[in-house]
C-alpha cells in the first residue's frame, strides 16, 4: 500500500464515520422533535383545560387586568419622564384592555 493509497483509505473512513454520525444525529434530531411535539401537544390540552374552568377563566381575567394597571402605571412613569407619546399610547392600551375586559365579562358573564 503507497501513500495515496493509504489517504484514499484515510479519506473513506472518514467520509463513511461522518455519514455514520450524520444519520444517528439525524434519528436523534427526529426522536428529540417528536418528543417536543407530544410535549407542547400534551401541554396546550391541559391550558386549555384549566381555561376551561370557572377558577381558570377568572386567573385569566384578574392576569389580564394586572396588565392594563402595568400598562397604566408604565403611563405614569412615562409621563415624568416626559415620554409623553408613548404615555399616552400605555394609557391608550391600558384603557382598551380594560374596556375589552368589562365588555367581555358583561356579555359572557361566565
């Protein structure tokens, strides 16, 4: 065996270990994204299960609400700082969301 020879063979094995490796991390990658896929699957079930509920709905509004007086107090904060549009867009949101929320609870009344 000469030395081209011996590279040629060098060279093969090379090729055909990372083709090896490349198929097994192509079977893990593929075991590893359906694993991930039945996880997010079994987790949107259960939110939207304990959405469902009576207790969960009401964790949702009162969240909800939390973020309209964050929007509302960020406004504030805004304002001293004299960021004045972007006050006045907080407070915007901030009052949309709760009028959404009242709206929301009026027609629904769940």
């Amino acid at each position: 065996m000469n030395k081209q020879e011996f590279e040629e063979k060098i060279e093969r094995t090379i090729e055909n270990a990372a083709s090896h490796m490349e198929d097994r991390i192509d079977k893990a990658m593929t075991k590893a994204e359906q694993k991930i896929e039945a996880a997010a699957d079994r987790f949107d079930k259960s939110v939207n299960r304990a959405a469902g509920t009576k207790t969960g709905k009401r964790i949702i509004f009162f969240v909800n609400l939390l973020i309209a007086v964050a929007l509302f107090i960020g406004g504030f904060i805004l304002l001293h700082y004299q960021y004045t549009i972007w006050a006045v867009v907080f407070f915007s949101v901030g009052g949309l969301d709760v009028l959404f929320r009242i709206m929301e609870a009026i027609i629904f009344k769940d």
